[in-house]
C-alpha cells in the first residue's frame, strides 16, 4: 500500500493527535459560520502554519455541511518547490496524517490521467509539498462522512496549460464532488500593502473571470510593491478554477473572511503573507414539490392576468402569500386552443419569482409568439393553459447524461440559442440526438449537426395545466 507520509506535521501542525484535534476545536469555535444554505461547489483556502491561517481555514471548512456525503474531493494547488509541465497526479492508496489516513480515489486519478496530457501520474512533487497536506485535517476534523481525495499539484506556469486542464475537470465539477483550491495570498509585504493587494485580489476572483485575475496580479507586479514576492502563490490552481467556472449557469464567488499573519500574534506585521477563505457555490437546485394549492394559484394568475388584459381592467394581482412562489424559478407557459399550441414563450434562469414570471410569460404567450396568430377573446372558452417551471439549468459535456421525456434542453452556439421542454420529445417520441438535431434545425436556425460543437444544458420541469 502506497502511502504518503505526513510532511509536514510538527511544522506546519502539531503532529500529537491530542493536540491537533484540540486546535482543530479551537480554530472551528473562532470561524466564521456558515453563511447559507447553497451547495458549495469549491472552496478557496489557505495553506500556511494553523496559528497563522486556521482560523481563516477553518472559517472556510465552516461552509460545508458536517454530514455532506462527496463522491471524492479534488485538492488542487500549485508547486512550491518545482516547475512541471501540466499537473502531478498521486496515485498512492493514501495519504496519512495524525488523525488517520485519508484514502486516495485511484479510479478518478486514473481517468482524469487518461482524459488529458497535461494531468501525470507523478508522485514525486507531492513528496515534500505542503499545499495539500495541511487541507486534510480540517477535512477530518469536519466532515463526520467518509471521503476520498484526487490529489493534484500543478506545476505548469502556462496560462493556456490551465484552461486546457480546466476542460479536462469539467465533467469532474458536478454536484457530489467537491473541488478544494489551496493558496495563501500576499507573501511579504507589510500589512498595509498586504491588505489593499489582497483585497484587490480577492476582487479579480470574486468576478468568475480569468482575464480580470490576471489583469490584477499583472497589476501588482508592475507596481514594484516593497517586498512583494508574489500576489498569488498558486494563482495558476485559481485560474484553472476560474477557468473552469466562468461559463457555468448560476456558479456564484463568496467572500468569507480575510486575515494576513500580522493578525496572528505570532505575527510581524512588517512582512505579511495574505490569506482569504472564498466559497464557490451553485445555484440552489429547486425541488419546489408544489402542492395542488401552488400550482392552482399560479394557474389562477395566469387566468386573472388575461381576463384583466381583455376586460382592460387594472392590474391587481399581487404577490401571493406562499414563500415558494415568490422564490425565483424559471417557468414556460404555453398555450392551447382545442388541443393545438398556440403560443409557448419562457424563461430559463431563476431571476425573478416564480408567481411574476407566470404573469409575465402567459401574456408574452398569448400576443407575442409569432409562430402563432395572436389570442383573442373568443379563443377562451376553448384555451387551455400549461405552466412548466423549470430548475436551473444545468451544463452537461456527455449527449448521454439527457434523457428524453426527463429532461429540458438548451443548445448555446454563439448568438444563437434553443430550448425544448422536457415534454416536447415525450410527445414526438424523440431519441436524444433527435431531440438536439430538431432543436438545432427548427428553434435555432442552424445546421441540424450543429449542436455538436455547441454547448449544451439540461434542466427538469413540472408540468401542470387546466382549462381556462
């Protein structure tokens, strides 16, 4: 059994476990509490000595749920020590540390080694680095489920190298693992430089753009700060991350807390090394499960909301009661007339209430879809009317991950962009390569192939109607 041995214990933490999961106490009872309730996808954190960076650790760590159960955890920071092409994959069945051994998930570091070039089996580099092994006992201390690690130190310098990996990990960031960036911020300014470069660090990363962290950390290497080694001492595991996010629906960056070792009364406040703990988090997947009375107040405003427009009385309709309809969703409203559509129009992302978005979208149905003669009054006694509210959208790579009669879909190429509710190929009794062709062809515009080096997204709906 292939086992990493702490490096680092007695140095960077206390190697007796007594005393180590006493710190750990003390540094989870200073940190900053969990902020909300959104599924964490990444965390931010600092890699240096507990006495200077726990708490800011820890505060980190603070965010996830103690009882979350991850598929595997993917640590990733940059060497401090060599320089590499691409990224070095541990392949070892473990890595220890004073509280256990933490087990290595040698199945995902074989099939990410596979997926790309840049990513090798190479256990060297971890050897006698310190910028995972300090994440793991907050790891154990926290989570109170088992977990596994995918442990990965980047050793390239190439901005275009970190995009490339970025692609290669974006089947792995998916809901169920959870990705780990270990960074200290500034290293050895004073405090005062350290806090206004940290803080304007922080910023780039808080945008989910690549190109803003890079125009920064240029920024401050022109800037001939006094004693500034580096703004960012694994920027390029951040820009991997941020390369990774910056397209993905509803991904949202969360200060937490920041401290630099001038806080530590250790400290010496004329050299500092910066730390800040960011959360990275999706958007909250909306298991509405609306009950008859839900769905029949939404109906009710759609009804209300066309008989006020026909009658041209004034618009009364006001927020419901319920705190699930004034939740943001995204919703679809189509409409029947004697059983033929005659008008579907919605919308995807979850940016405004679920009860005003039906409001909105059963007008927009009814005069603005121009595939369809726009409604008039004597069409109500025969109208039917379908809300479908949608969850987020949520980006896929593989065809495979759709399943028609399940799933909504959205095809992005450039300026055009196409969607089907789920029950378009329940109807047409679609396979899926149907259903993106159709999709491509007859809502987009483009070649029916076209989907194919598209992006593409997939969301659920509830399905609900009646007649007007």
């Amino acid at each position: 059994m292939k086992t990493r041995k702490p490096a680092f214990a007695g140095t960077f933490y206390d190697k007796n476990r007594n005393n180590l999961l006493f710190h750990l106490k003390q540094m989870f009872i200073n940190a900053q509490p969990k902020e909300s309730q959104q599924p964490v996808a990444a965390l931010i954190v600092p890699h240096a000595g507990y006495i200077y960076s726990g708490t800011v650790a820890a505060s980190a760590y603070q965010q996830l749920p103690a009882h979350a159960q991850f598929n595997r955890i993917y640590l990733i920071g940059s060497s401090h020590r060599m320089t590499f092409s691409g990224a070095a994959l541990f392949d070892g069945q473990a890595f220890e540390t004073p509280l256990g051994d933490v087990p290595v998930d040698t199945a995902a570091v074989q099939e990410l080694a596979e997926t790309s070039n840049l990513f090798h089996i190479n256990n060297q580099p971890h050897q006698q680095e310190h910028t995972l092994e300090v994440q793991l006992p907050f790891l154990q201390y926290h989570l109170k489920k088992p977990f596994k690690i995918v442990p990965v130190i980047i050793g390239t310098q190439d901005e275009d190298d970190c995009r490339l990996m970025a692609q290669a990990l974006h089947s792995h960031f998916h809901e169920g693992n959870l990705f780990i960036i270990s960074t200290d911020f500034s290293h050895y300014p004073n405090y005062s430089d350290a806090q206004n470069t940290d803080h304007e660090t922080a910023g780039a990363i808080l945008k989910n753009n690549p190109a803003a962290l890079h125009s920064i950390l240029k920024k401050h290497r022109q800037m001939n700060i006094p004693n500034l080694a580096t703004s960012l001492c694994s920027w390029t595991s951040v820009l991997t991350l941020l390369c990774l996010t910056q397209n993905i629906p509803g991904i949202q960056y969360h200060h937490i807390i920041y401290q630099n070792s001038g806080d530590s009364p250790q400290g010496d406040t004329g050299q500092v090394v910066g730390y800040e703990a960011i959360k990275v988090t999706r958007p909250t997947q909306y298991n509405f499960s609306l009950t008859a009375n839900n769905k029949n107040d939404l109906l009710t405003i759609a009804r209300q909301t066309l008989s006020n427009t026909f009658n041209k009385m004034p618009d009364n309709i006001t927020a419901p009661a319920s705190e699930i309809l004034n939740q943001p969703a995204g919703a679809f409203v189509s409409l029947y007339i004697s059983g033929h559509l005659n008008g579907c129009i919605g919308q995807l992302e979850p940016s405004q209430p679920l009860w005003l978005v039906v409001k909105e979208m059963v007008l927009a149905a009814a005069f603005d879809d121009h595939r369809f003669d726009r409604l008039k009054a004597e069409d109500l006694p025969y109208l039917e009317i379908e809300i479908s509210v949608l969850t987020p959208p949520a980006k896929i790579t593989d065809i495979n991950e759709i399943e028609p009669g399940r799933h909504g879909i959205i095809i992005q190429k450039g300026p055009h962009r196409g969607t089907f509710l789920p029950q378009v190929a329940q109807r047409m009794h679609w396979t899926r390569e149907e259903m993106l062709r159709h999709c491509a062809r007859d809502k987009m515009g483009i070649d029916a192939d076209g989907w194919k080096d598209a992006e593409l997204f997939t969301y659920e709906a509830i399905v609900f109607k009646d007649h007007y």
